[in-house]
C-alpha cells in the first residue's frame, strides 16, 4: 500500500485551557470537500497531546491542509479534503 498523505503534529506546548465540548465525545470528523466527486479521508492521530496543529500534505496533489488541535476528548480524528489537479 502506497503512503498518499504525510501527517505531521506540530506541538505548540500549551495545554488545554477549557473543557472539551461533550457533544463530541469521540472527536470529530472534519469535512472541507464540499460534496467534491473526488475527495480523499485522512485518519489523524487521536487524539492530540495537547494544543498544536496537524500539517496534512497530500504526496500526490500537494494539497495541505493545517488542522486544529487543543489536546481534548473533541479534537478532529480525521478530515476530508477536495482531491487537486495533480502536480506535474
């Protein structure tokens, strides 16, 4: 199986300040595609350590997205994304 996305956790060292929201217990899934014919789902380490961010790069169109986290129980554990044009 080929690796498609490179998931990168970059720690900003601050911890969680506020209670997660209890409607989402078990994270959330986050989804930008906006109803795209072609799309692509990226399972994120979940959930976070604490407050930082997830850099998603995608190896075969180079989209990259920058994802949110804040080290609780409502963190995104995974993220939708328009498929690119391919880079040539």
């Amino acid at each position: 199986m080929s690796k498609r996305h490179d998931v990168v956790w970059l720690d900003s060292g601050r911890e969680p300040q506020c209670p997660p929201n209890p409607l989402f217990p078990n994270g959330v899934d986050l989804d930008s595609s906006n109803g795209a014919d072609r799309s692509c789902k990226v399972d994120l380490p979940y959930p976070a350590r604490r407050c930082g961010i997830y850099e998603v790069t995608c190896l075969v169109c180079g989209l990259t997205l920058v994802i949110t986290t804040a080290g609780r129980a409502d963190d995104p554990r995974s993220v939708t994304a328009a498929c690119q044009e391919p880079i040539h």
